[in-house]
C-alpha cells in the first residue's frame, strides 16, 4: 500500500456508483507490523460504525491523494480501532 501512515477513509460501495458509507480513519503500523485504522470521529455512534462492518469486511482504503486499495477490515478490541488487511481474489 501507499503511504502507510496518516489520514485516509474506509469505504463501503454497492457498486461502481453506489456509496454505502464512509469512516474516516488515521492509519498506522502497530508494533506487530499490522495495518491499523482509528475511526477519527464518532461519526453517529458506534451504532453507525458496527452498522458499517456489517456490511462486510471488503471496502476500499482511499488516501489523501484519492488513491484507493482495496482492504479487509476486522474490528479490534474497539470498535474504533480496527485491523486492515490486503484484498485478496475478486473484488
């Protein structure tokens, strides 16, 4: 991936043209070399959040500069912090 430090937003699509929702997150390497994100606002609860992940775990990691990855998000002991990973297969 990128730029694997800073600020970038987790979304959710229902196809091409379709926002689901978004998170916007601060993104770092743990100490284990784990990509975490860090939801930055309380957005409308962590209702709002869990209702994101339910979604599902593929979405897309977009960066400052409008790149995008494809990610797997997992929820860590918070639902605020959470465990990103590479897309694999198909998206």
């Amino acid at each position: 991936m990128k730029d694997l430090e800073g600020i970038a937003q987790l979304e959710w699509c229902g196809n091409d043209s379709t926002l689901l929702g978004r998170l916007p997150v601060r993104i770092s390497l743990d100490d284990n070399n784990v990509l975490t994100a860090v939801v930055r606002s309380a957005v409308d609860g962590d209702e709002a959040i869990q209702s994101l992940l339910d979604l599902g775990p593929s979405c897309m990691l977009r960066f400052a500069d409008d790149s995008v990855a494809h990610v797997m998000v997992e929820r860590s002991d918070s639902v605020i912090q959470l465990r990103l990973g590479a897309q694999t297969g198909c998206v």
